[in-house]
C-alpha cells in the first residue's frame, strides 16, 4: 500500500504551485479531487505546446487525479465543496488572498466542519503582510527571494531559470507542510492551516546571502557560470564548442585536479590548500583549468576528470536526458499510454522509497471527467446533477 493511501485531497489550486503539491500527494496514494471551472478548466490545460488541444505538461501536472467542474461563484457549487471537506483530510489552495472567503470557504470556517482538516495556502506574498493583495507569480517571488539578481552573467540583465522553479520550490514547502501537520495530527487530532508565500520558499534556498550581508554588508553579487566564494567551480569551454562543468572546489579533489591539467605547481601550492585561498585567485585557476580545457573536446575533458575523480559534467538538453543511461537505469523516466493509443515519455515519481513507492496509477483527467462519480459519492440524485449541469453550475466534458 503506498504511504498516502486513504488520505483524501481536495485540490482547488490552478497552474503550478498548488497542482504540483497535489499531485505530488497523489503519485503517493492520495486520492486527489481537482475542482476546475467549468469547460474551460485549468489554464495550464493551454501552456506550452498542444498535443490534440491540451498540453502535455497537464499530463505530468495532473496524474492521479479526478476532475470535479464546478463554478465555485455559485452558491451551490460551495455547498457541494463543504460537503466534500467534512470527509477531507487536506484542502489545497493557491488563490490570491480573500478568494476562499468571498466564496464563504474560509479556513475558519472550514476547520468548524472538520477540526481535522489541514489547509494549505499557497500565494505570492503569503497571507498577511502589507504585500497579501498583489498578484503574485513565481517569476516575481523568484526576483523578490533573492535568485533572480545572482542569475546573470556580471554587468548583464540578470535572467529566469528556465522553469518555474519559484512555484515549485513552493510546493515543496507545501508538501513538507501538510507531511509535518499530519504527523502532528497523530498526536492532537486537529488540523491547521499551512501558510507559504513564494517569495519565501525561494528566499528559504539563498543559502549564506542573508549573514553575508549581516555581518559584513556584503551584497553577493552575480556569478555568472561560476560560484561565487567557492573556487574553482565554472564552466569551461572545450575545444569542440560544448562546455564542461568542474566542482574542484574540495581540498583534495583540488590536488587531484591540478596534477591532472598538468599543474603541479598549483597542486602544491601552500596557499590554495583551502577554500579561501583558492577564492583569492580565482581568476588564476579559471585560467589554467580553461586553458586546459580548450585543447581537448568535452567527452574528453570528461573521461580525464572521471579519472582522477573530479566531480564534473556536462550541460545536458533534455534530449541528453532522454538518452542517458543513468535515468534510465534509475527509472526516472516512465512511458505512459494516452488516450489515443500514443505513448509519452513523462517524469517518474520521486522521491523513491524502497518498501511503498509510489506510482502512476492514471492519466491526467479531462475537465469533470469525474465530476458525476463524485456528486453522486456526497449523495446527490441523478435529477440532482442533470440540474446542476444544465444551469452551468457543473460540468461534464
């Protein structure tokens, strides 16, 4: 039995940083209800590209979930959600602040009709706090956390990572969130509300940034491919146009290293036997590590610092990815069978857990796949949901 198993969720987010927590429940056994709007669902069901009109993201965002279709402006259709909660035991939310409660679904009153429940609210700026209604988007909690100013070449416009990592990074804390309340639950029987901001899921990750600045005013500044204050760590160009990626940066990884390039002088170097030294003259060994680099190609680089046991790589495409031997032999990869027949390559599940890991047990939902199944599990009659669809209030594709 995987470990969530029994445990029900109700998903009212959109796009990213909700759903991912979510399903992130359900590729563990949760069963995950996801409340969209009517006919036109979750936007994300339109990002990036289309594969017979919906995206193949929702494919990887969306598994192991049912669809409910609700309109959550109607009165009805928030009664429907409060039945659900009485018998739930996490509700998901990434709404702007105020969203839940001008539909009468506050928290508060919320846990009053199951004191075991365990909100978690995900949004830019958090719950309170002078910054709670302004609209907030990951990119902007990626700026705001600190990351967006360190990703940058020195003296250029500092750019996104290439995903939604501030989302993500939220979600994460979401899960850790709602994983930590439900032990808690074991011991108080009551639940609580999870309160993330995404500013401060990513601020969370800037590692020494805040006591550098403390101590000393430093403001760290962007490095570019390297890593500020650790040395030598960068990126060098190879001779065939591809780029290797060295982590010399241990004390004996350093020696192995530079014996390696052939510069035994920098090896037995008193002053670079430490980390501080070595940042001192940075510079220098980017130099010699370079200069080393752009004689050979980058398969070669590779198999000369494997070894000596150095620490390196290359940047990988995701066609790299696709064709590696290492992800497929630790299956992080999964093929699943869509709808018409076609197979798609999809992430797998992780983390891995060697006695209940968890799965991918069914595709993505269309919008209200699930939503007659569901009305009719709260006790609602046929007549019931017949009405509720033809007055647009739910909704069946």
């Amino acid at each position: 039995m995987e470990p969530l198993a029994k445990l029900k969720v109700i998903e009212m987010g959109q796009l990213i940083a909700g759903p991912f927590a979510a399903k992130t429940l359900g590729d563990f056994g949760a069963d995950v209800i996801k409340i969209e709007p009517p006919k036109v669902g979750d936007a994300l069901r339109k990002w990036r590209l289309l594969k017979d009109g919906t995206s193949l993201w929702w494919q990887v965002q969306s598994r192991n979930k049912r669809s409910l279709s609700l309109d959550l402006r109607q009165l009805e259709a928030q009664e429907i959600v409060r039945t659900l909660i009485v018998e739930a035991d996490v509700l998901i939310e990434n709404f702007r602040p105020g969203t839940l409660e001008g539909w009468g679904l506050d928290p508060e009153r919320l846990l009053e009709l199951n004191p075991k429940l365990i909100v978690l609210r995900i949004s830019g700026y958090g719950q309170t706090g002078p910054y709670r209604d302004k609209p907030g988007f990951g990119v902007v909690a990626e700026a705001m956390g600190g990351l967006r100013h360190l990703t940058a070449e020195p003296g250029r416009v500092p750019v996104r990572v290439g995903v939604s990592i501030g989302d993500t990074l939220a979600s994460l804390h979401g899960v850790i969130g709602i994983l930590l309340a439900l032990q808690e639950r074991h011991r108080s029987g009551k639940g609580q509300v999870i309160d993330v901001a995404l500013y401060e899921a990513v601020f969370n990750c800037m590692e020494s940034l805040l006591p550098e600045y403390s101590a000393f005013g430093e403001v760290r500044q962007a490095g570019g491919s390297a890593l500020p204050g650790i040395a030598p760590s960068n990126a060098y160009l190879c001779a065939d146009g591809g780029y290797v990626l060295v982590a010399g940066n241990g004390d004996s990884i350093f020696k192995r290293l530079m014996n390696m390039i052939g510069r035994v002088d920098l090896a037995n170097d008193p002053a670079l036997e430490n980390n501080d030294g070595r940042v001192a003259r940075v510079a220098e060994l980017d130099q010699a590590i370079g200069a080393w680099a752009k004689a050979i190609t980058t398969d070669e680089a590779l198999q000369l610092l494997d070894s000596v046991a150095v620490p390196a790589g290359k940047i990988y495409t995701v066609a790299d990815i696709a064709n590696d031997p290492h992800f497929k032999a630790r299956g992080n990869i999964e093929n699943i069978q869509m709808h018409d027949g076609t197979t798609l390559a999809v992430p797998s599940v992780l983390p891995k857990l060697s006695r209940t890991p968890g799965s991918i047990k069914s595709l993505a939902p269309d919008i209200g796949e699930n939503t007659d199944e569901i009305l009719y599990g709260i006790g609602l009659t046929e007549g019931q949901v017949a009405s509720l669809k033809e007055r647009g209030i739910a909704f069946t594709k």
